[in-house]
C-alpha cells in the first residue's frame, strides 16, 4: 500500500481527497492513511475518530495522518490519539510541500517518537486569502462525472455552523482559470462537470470586478461548446443572481436540478440560526426557477431539532417539502458544535431530534416516491454512469442494463423499483 485516503463528509472532501492523494505520493509517503475528516456534524467527528481506531487495529504498521474539518478545528484531540501520527491543517492539506514535511515528520517519529503537540502541522485557515485550482491529471479517469472547485471558505456566520473554522473565509479561483479546468476535462472525456464549494453561490466576491455565479456558468458555458451537461451542487438561494437564473431558463446544458440550503421553515428559528432568508423567500425562489424552469428537481438540506424548536416550529420545516415542491431531502439531527452560539441555546431532547429526523426523512422518501411515478412515460437523457445505473438531468438514478460508462442516452422511463427509475 501507498497512501489509503478515508473521506468523510461532502463532495468538495472527495475532490480534495483526490488533490491530497497525489500529493502525498509526489511527497513519497508510503504505507500511509489518510482520514479526511469532516466537522459538520458531531456524528461526523465521532465516525472519523472510530475509523481511525479501527484502522490502526487491522493495519498496525500503517502510519495514520488526519487532515480535513474536524483536524482543523480539533486538532488536540486527534493528536492526543495514540493511533494518530501526524495532524494536517485543511488549507496545508492542498500544498505538497505539506507532504514533503510530513513525510520527513513520519521518518523522524519511527526514529525518535514524538510528543502529542508535536505532531500537529496546522496553520491559521482564516490567514488564508487565495486559492488557487487543481487540475489532476488522473483526476477520476474515466469516469463520466467530475468535480471542479471554483470556491472554498465561508463569510457568514450560521449560529450552528463550525464550517467557516474549518475552512476559512469565502476565496475563489479565478473564471479564466475555472473555464481551461473545464475545457480540460471535456477535452479527457468527461461528459459532466459538477461546480463546487462550500458557498458556491459567493462566487466571486474576493475576485477583481467581483463576478458572481452566474456569469461563471455563462463563460463556462458559452467557452466551452463541447461540454454535454453542466451541474451546480449546491446553492444559498438568497444569493443566486440574475444571471444564474437567466442560465437555468435558457441552456438546456445546465441540469434543471439544484439543491438548497434552506436549514428550516420557520422564521423565528431561521432568525435565530442566523439564516439571511425568511420562509416566504425559499418559497417564491423555488417557485421563479420552477417558472424558468417547469420540469426542474429541487433539493434541500434541513436540520431537526434546532434549539428552541417547538413542535409547531418543525411542522413548518416540514411541511416546507411540499410548500417548495422538494423532491431531494438531505436531513441534519442537530447536534451542538464546540463553540458555536446555537450551542449555547436552549437544546431539543435528543429523542426528539432523533423523532423529528424521522419524520422528516419520511417525508422527503414521500417526495422522492411521487416524483418517480411522474416520470413514468417520459423521455431522459441519462448518463451511464456504470454498468447497472445512470442518472437523468434531474439526477434521479436509473436502474440499466449494460452500458458504455460516459454516453448520454435517450431513455423512456417505464417504471420504479422504489429507488431508482426502470426503463
């Protein structure tokens, strides 16, 4: 073994696992795992750190590097683990040079052992001002979907939320740089291209002329003719521009699907997460891209059990599934974060998140059920992903026979198993 990287957490985590893996082996690590770690939930730190131990017990002679959310917010913690050797900031993960010092970091520790704080190599994330793209050269070769970030870091302040800790402020990488990363990968094959970050509708904010979002997609779009399908993962809707809407109504290559991050349906726990849209906006956004774009799927993450959330506080984020025709549910149980304001709120019961989670996650199962009878009968352009599943524009999987991995097909839907979409 070379260098095993475990990821935890979100799409812009594996993008980076992979810039990390090839770093790490430019730096010459060998017999190395690398667990990227996420802090979005405690659960998700919990998860890293079982991981780890299991890990160290089935492989006693790999070496165990932690880097990610959780190693930049807590990196005392993992470095008082004795299975763990060496502690990486989320910014330095990116740099090889980084690796070249941890690399001699791990040589020394087999030689002369190290103290816990010794192990750590954790710079300051909000010194950190620009952020340049990663281009790999294997990046996910051969596979008909890949990522490209174009945003990393956070200004805002969300009372629940331990990201911007992790990952610094809001910094972009350039739309010409962005634009060559896309050409790039279209020119290897790949049929969709995924923009992605951790605010990504913040786009451009730190960029001479400060672009936004949309005119990144029109560039994108109108630069590169030869891509197929283009794809947003994420978006804040109070910050979407007109010309991102003007994008969704106009270019067929831009996928009618966006997921938001909508976090409640009520407007005095919205007010009190920090939140800087009401109930009323998510409802009239998801309504205007419905306008522009009538077939559109619209997801959303939405957390249960907010401190201080009633029963008929949650009833109103549930009943916004229907209210903003949700068809993608991401569910969050509340769980306090270290040095957050929300945790120094008044907490729900865990039973009671844990139930209201349920119910929520039912709901948005409910959603999905009927968005997959509605599709019976219709004609979708699927891209094959694998040999047995493809996905339409709307990301909905397709259970197929065998395909060629990265074609788009002309599909008729003829049915569900409960899951994914038959034809």
């Amino acid at each position: 073994m070379s260098v095993e990287i475990v990821t935890f957490g979100c799409r812009l985590n594996a993008f980076e696992s992979e810039v990390v893996r090839v770093e790490a082996e430019r730096a010459g690590l060998t017999e190395t795992i690398v667990i990227n770690s996420c802090a979005v939930t405690g659960e998700a730190v919990a998860q890293a750190r079982q991981s780890i131990r299991r890990l160290k017990r089935e492989r006693p002679s790999s070496r165990i590097v932690v880097t990610g959310c959780a190693a930049q917010t807590q990196p005392e913690m993992f470095a008082e683990m004795a299975e763990v050797d060496r502690v990486v900031g989320n910014a330095d993960k990116m740099q090889g040079e980084s690796w070249r010092q941890t690399r001699a970091a791990l040589d020394s520790l087999a030689t002369f052992g190290v103290a816990a704080g010794e192990k750590i190599a954790v710079a300051d994330i909000m010194a950190v001002g620009e952020m340049a793209p990663h281009l790999l050269e294997g990046f996910q070769k051969g596979l008909p979907r890949v990522f490209v970030q174009v945003q990393n870091g956070c200004d805002h302040r969300c009372t629940f939320c331990i990201i911007p800790y992790g990952r610094g402020n809001s910094r972009s990488v350039p739309m010409g740089a962005v634009v060559e990363q896309v050409r790039a990968l279209v020119e290897r094959g790949h049929a969709e291209i995924v923009l992605t970050g951790v605010d990504l509708t913040s786009y451009g904010a730190d960029l001479p002329g400060t672009p936004k979002l949309g005119q990144l997609t029109k560039q994108i779009l109108r630069h590169v003719p030869e891509l197929k399908r283009l794809r947003i993962s994420s978006v804040d809707s109070i910050e979407v521009d007109r010309d991102l809407l003007d994008v969704i109504a106009a270019d067929e290559r831009l996928m009618p699907h966006l997921h938001l991050s909508l976090q409640s349906g009520d407007d005095l726990i919205l007010k009190r997460m920090k939140r800087r849209h009401s109930r009323r906006e998510a409802i009239d956004f998801c309504a205007q891209v419905r306008r522009l774009r009538p077939d559109i799927a619209l997801g959303a993450d939405i957390i249960a059990g907010f401190p201080t959330e009633t029963e008929e506080m949650f009833a109103r984020s549930q009943d916004l599934v229907e209210a903003c025709g949700l068809t993608f549910l991401h569910v969050f149980p509340y769980s306090p974060r270290p040095g957050t304001p929300a945790a120094r709120m008044p907490q729900v019961m865990g039973p009671e998140i844990r139930e209201r989670a349920k119910r929520l996650r039912a709901a948005g199962e409910a959603a999905m059920q009927r968005r997959l009878e509605s599709e019976i009968g219709a004609t979708r352009q699927v891209l094959i992903e694998s040999a047995t599943q493809g996905r339409t524009e709307h990301f909905l999987p397709v259970a197929i026979s065998r395909d060629t991995q990265g074609a788009v097909r002309t599909l008729t839907i003829a049915g569900n198993d409960g899951a994914r979409l038959t034809v």
